[in-house]
C-alpha cells in the first residue's frame, strides 16, 4: 500500500491515534462481530422451524411446555435440598430424619417429574427432527437433480453430495441443540436466578454475573475460531471430491499405476485437516479453561459475600446458595458447548437453504405449451407404422427445426443460471454458428464431422440441456421452450455412447420407475433393441442384477439395455450419439441392426465411423459449427465434398461394404 492510500479517509481511525469516540465504535464493531455467530446460529434454527409444517411445530410446542416444567423442577432441587438440611440440623447437631420426611417426599415427586418431562421432550423433538432429515434429504436430493447442469462444472460430484449430506445433518443438528439442549439450559438459568433473587436478595444478582461474562467469553470464542469452522467444511468437501473421482477411475489408477499419486493427494488434504482441527481445538481446550477459572471466580465470591455479610441465616441456606449456583454454571457449560456447536451446524444449515432456494434447470420451469396428443395433425411426430408401412406422406411437416441456431458454452455463475434460454450466447468460441437444419417426420438424419464440430450439441440443445443458444428451434412446429418437459421425456428418446446402468435388477434399469410398465412392453422394446434373447439366457432374466455401472454385462448388452429403456415409451423421435463407438464389430453390428430397426421414428444419429450411416435417409455435414454438406449417402460419397474425403480415410469402409 502506498503512502498516500495509506492516508485515505476511510482508513484514518487505523492511523491516527483513535478518539473516545473511535474506542466507542471500534467497540462495538468487536461486540458485533462476536455476538453475530450467535445471533446468525439462532436466526437459522428460527428459519428452519419456519419451514416445519403445522403438526411438528405444535410438538415443538409441547416439548417447550415439557421442558419448562423440567428446568422449574430441577431448579427447584437445590431449595428443596436446603430445607431438607435445615430439617435435619438443629444448632449444627443431626436431629433425625422425623422433619425431613416432607422434603424427601418432595424431592423425589422433583426428580421423577423431571425425568417424565425429559422423555417428553426427547420424543416430542425427535419426533420432528426426524421427520425434518426425512423431508429434507429427499428435497435436497430431488433438487440436486434438477439443477442447471452449469452448476456441476464448479465442483466434483463428491464434493456436492458431501455438502448436501452435511448441510442436512447441520440442520437437524440445529434444530435438536436448539430445542433439547439450549432451551433446556436458559430456562433453569432463568429459574435459578429468579429463585436466589426471591430468596436472597443480592446473593442471586451477584450470581447472575457469571453469565455476561460467560457469555462474552463463549462469543470471542465463536467469533475467533468462526473462519477455522469455514476453511474444515471446505476442506472436508475437498476430501469428499478427490474420493469420489478416485472410486469413479479405479481401473484408470491401478492399469495407469498412480495408486501413489492419488494417495498423496488425499494424504494432504487429510494432513491440512487434522492441522487445522488440531489448532482449533487447542484454542477451544484454552476458552475452556478461562470459562472454568470465570464460574470458579465468581462462585467464590458469592460464598464470601454470603458468609461475610451474613445473606444466608442456616446452613440449608447457604447449601441452597451453593447448589443454585452450581444449577445456574451447569447449563452455562451447556450454553457454552451448544453456542459453540450450533454456530458450526448453522453454518452448514445455511448451504441446505441456499441449495434449496437456487435455481432449478429452465427446463422444469417453462411448461406453458405442451404439444397436443396424437392427432391427425402430427400423427405422434410418426410417419410410418410399426410394420414400416407408410401411413401419409408427411414430408412436408417438420419433427425438428433449428433456424439460425448459433450456441456457444460459457462460464455461469455458480448462484446465477439465466431464466430466459434465449440470452444472448457468450463471446467465448462458437460451437453453432448459423445453423438451419429441418429434419421432416419419420426422416432419419446422420450427423457426421469432426470432434467439435456441434454434432453432440445439438443433441444435447433438443435434449434442453442447455438453453443459452441465439436462433430458435422447434419441435413439430412448437417452440422447443414451450414444451413440457415430461411430454419431452415421453416422446423423445436419448442413447448416448457411454451406457448409463446402477446397481439393482435388469428391470429396475429398464423401467426406472415409470408406472404402467408390463411385461409385454418390456418384451417388445427388448425385442427391438436386440437384447430380449440375452435377457432370457441369463439366470433370472428381467430380475437378474445389474453390477454398479453394469460391469456384469458386455459393453454390447449394456448399450442395448439403455437403447431398450429409451424405446420404453415408445419415442416419437430418438437421438443417438455415437451408441457404436466404444464397440467391437460383432457388437457393432447388433446394435447397429436394432438401429436400423427403428423406421417408424423420426432419428438424429451421431457418428464416427460413417459406414454406419449408410441406411439413413440424409447425412448433414458440420465443420467448425456450420452445416457444409447436406444430402443422401450415395450422393456424398459419389461427390468430391467433405464427406466422402472423410469416407474414403476410415480404414475400415472397405471392409464394411457399407454396413457393419
């Protein structure tokens, strides 16, 4: 910093020697920077009781209630004891047990009141706790789902789910400190000292001292140590993601050798860990002791002072003084602990309100026009029947449509996804530019170029997974933004070239929860996709399991499986992006022979190896973003365009006679 910045005005009060005035402002700043953790932690655990519905609130309610009666009970004891040693002591002599009959029937009904309240209390707030983590897991996990899938390129997938599952914890874990833990301790706090005030006068103000200065030392505590809270949530995602990403490449680590490389990255995140954690709970073990030395110090004021200026007349009083007081720092050391915890919890109960509050996909938001049923104007985007009989010429009207369509990735802000998909792409490389293409019902069209030229993306611009294009694009004459994404999901198909199957039964992985689903629909679409007779050969057919990423299975059956699924619902057009390209010839040629079997839909097939392509109506060109050729295969192949120079350099066109 240079001089004269260092003499700018708003820095002054950090230079020139500070005024009362300043001591004033600057104190105040510090009192405010320690009481905001506190004050942060207790307006998250009133949002989040906000958003409990009405039964669960009316059972925080009664826990309350429950609470209430246990700490007046349990502050009543240390009275109780007094009379009791009163009862039993005359003159310092034990009298006999004849007069204490009375404060030992009391005393017990105290104790057993107290622990009835406490098993209310603990079910009422378990109860709701309970039913939050239930609701909550199963919102934070429905919404992560429907996220922009922008927000996924700012972290690894460990990393989210790790915070997703803490911040649900943190959560819960408020809302039990906050009602089980620190409602209990204020309350017998409050009874304690309005009990000593009522009977003592003095002694029970004196004694309410210790909790300001309790108090104060718990918020310099939470305010010094609030960013350490920070950098452990941060580091522990950190951890979450490099796990993650290891167990998703494990054959990639052990074929490549790195195992070391990647236990050396964990290491050091884990190391930087237990560093920070170590540091943190030195300090917390020093706050700890200067909060000890605080209710040591001020209980032995309150005894000297009872003792020397005669505040308490019996034995039983100065015992009731005592056990008050020790009543009162009880649930301060309980005050301390949840004021610490619920800062932390806080914290991470913060990130499940903003996750929840975020921006889900546009495409689960616009559904203001959804396409019609099948009618004879669009006849379900079909143009031919099952059997491949043509039912009209439908030439004329489109099943797809991009006008000008011109698309570019860009960086979005993590807590900022654009809600109108038609904002203008960024100046970043243009993956489309201009692109026009009408594809006509029932036509199937190849999309061929180099990696990187835009074949994939308009895939993926019709699947609406991204939105921030320029141009328009149409399906069956309505816009692409207009149409319901359930309506969408049902009519068009999608088959990427890497199979996507979890872990449960060859039939949980076709149907995927959609109801209605029978045994005769699942035969047909197998049937189609050339996987019905691998199914029946293997043990237990349709409820066979499916290994974590099908790894019981070929790479040929896999990508049929998932070419079933999508024929599930009987799609009225299918996008297929290179579902040959990771396959051996014999596979190859399965699959691509259930392809050629689909002529009754209207197809976009991404590929490669273009031998592939040969039974497609049209093949559409694309370099550097823009359309170059557009036309039959034999017309391409007979030119000297782009297309047939790619052609004539795949090595294995001679040999595939036009077809695998």
């Amino acid at each position: 910093m240079t001089s004269t910045q260092q003499l700018m005005p708003q820095d002054c009060d950090t230079i020139v020697p500070a005024s009362p005035g300043g001591d004033v402002r600057g104190r105040r700043r510090r009192l405010r920077a320690a009481v905001a953790p506190v004050s942060a932690a207790v307006t998250m655990w009133r949002q989040l009781v906000a958003h409990l519905p009405v039964p669960d609130r009316r059972r925080l309610l009664q826990a309350v209630l429950a609470t209430a009666i246990a700490s007046l009970a349990t502050a009543s004891i240390p009275v109780i004891v007094g009379m009791f040693v009163d009862a039993v002591y005359d003159d310092g002599e034990l009298v006999g047990l004849g007069q204490a009959l009375w404060p030992l029937i009391t005393l017990f009904i105290a104790y057993t009141l107290i622990s009835l309240m406490n098993v209310v209390r603990h079910q009422k707030v378990h109860a709701v706790t309970t039913s939050f983590e239930a609701g909550a897991r199963t919102k934070i996990y429905g919404h992560l789902i429907r996220w922009p899938l922008q927000r996924f390129h700012t972290g690894t997938d460990g990393a989210i789910y790790g915070r997703a599952n803490r911040s649900v914890e943190g959560a819960v874990r408020l809302i039990k400190l906050g009602s089980a833990d620190l409602l209990p301790a204020v309350l017998i706090a409050v009874f304690a000292i309005g009990i000593a005030t009522a009977r003592h006068g003095l002694l029970g103000l004196l004694m309410s001292v210790v909790i300001p200065t309790g108090f104060g030392l718990v918020a310099w505590q939470i305010a010094s140590q609030n960013g350490i809270r920070v950098s452990l949530k941060n580091t522990k995602e950190r951890i979450d993601g490099w796990v993650t990403s290891c167990l998703t490449m494990l054959k990639v680590i052990r074929t490549s050798g790195t195992e070391s490389y990647f236990d050396n990255r964990v290491s050091a995140e884990v190391q930087d860990l237990r560093r920070t954690e170590l540091r943190h709970h030195i300090v917390m073990s020093l706050f700890d002791c200067g909060k000890a030395a605080n209710e040591v110090l001020w209980l032995v004021v309150t005894v000297v002072v009872a003792i020397q200026f005669d505040l308490a007349d019996t034995p039983g009083d100065l015992a009731s003084v005592i056990l008050l007081y020790a009543a009162l720092t009880r649930p301060l050391n309980e005050l301390h602990r949840v004021i610490d915890e619920s800062s932390e919890a806080a914290l991470q109960a913060r990130d499940l309100l903003d996750d929840l509050a975020g921006p889900i996909d546009p495409s689960f938001k616009r559904a203001d026009v959804s396409p019609a049923p099948d009618t004879d104007e669009d006849h379900g985007l079909r143009r031919r029947t099952g059997s491949g009989t043509p039912v009209a010429d439908l030439s004329h009207v489109s099943a797809v449509t991009l006008d000008n369509v011109s698309f570019s990735y860009q960086q979005i802000d993590d807590h900022h996804v654009r809600d109108d998909p038609r904002d203008s792409a960024a100046s970043a490389r243009q993956i489309l530019r201009g692109v026009t293409l009408r594809v006509p019902l029932g036509q199937r069209v190849g999309l061929v170029g180099a990696s990187g030229s835009g074949k994939s993306t308009i895939l993926d611009l019709l699947e609406r997974l991204h939105h921030h294009y320029t141009g328009s694009i149409t399906i069956n004459g309505r816009d692409l933004c207009s149409i319901d994404r359930t309506y969408m999901t049902e009519n068009i198909g999608y088959v990427g070239q890497r199979p996507t199957l979890f872990p449960g039964t060859i039939r949980d992985n076709l149907v995927m929860g959609r109801p209605g689903i029978t045994d005769t629909d699942l035969d047909t679409a197998c049937l189609r996709a050339n996987i019905y007779h691998d199914i029946q050969r293997i043990d237990g057919g349709y409820e066979a399991n499916v290994a974590q990423k099908g790894e019981n299975l070929s790479g040929g059956q896999q990508q049929r499986l998932c070419i079933a699924r999508a024929l599930l619902h009987t799609p009225s057009i299918m996008l297929l992006d290179e579902p040959t390209s990771a396959l051996d010839g014999p596979s190859q040629a399965i699959v691509q022979r259930a392809i050629d079997g689909f002529d009754d839909v209207t197809m976009l097939v991404v590929a490669h190896r273009l031998s592939t392509l040969s039974t497609m109506d049209r093949i559409v060109v694309l370099h550097d973003g823009q359309i170059v050729e557009d036309g039959t295969y034999i017309d391409l192949s007979a030119s000297n365009g782009p297309f047939a120079a790619m052609l004539k350099s795949e090595p294995w066109t001679s040999q595939c006679n036009g077809s695998l």
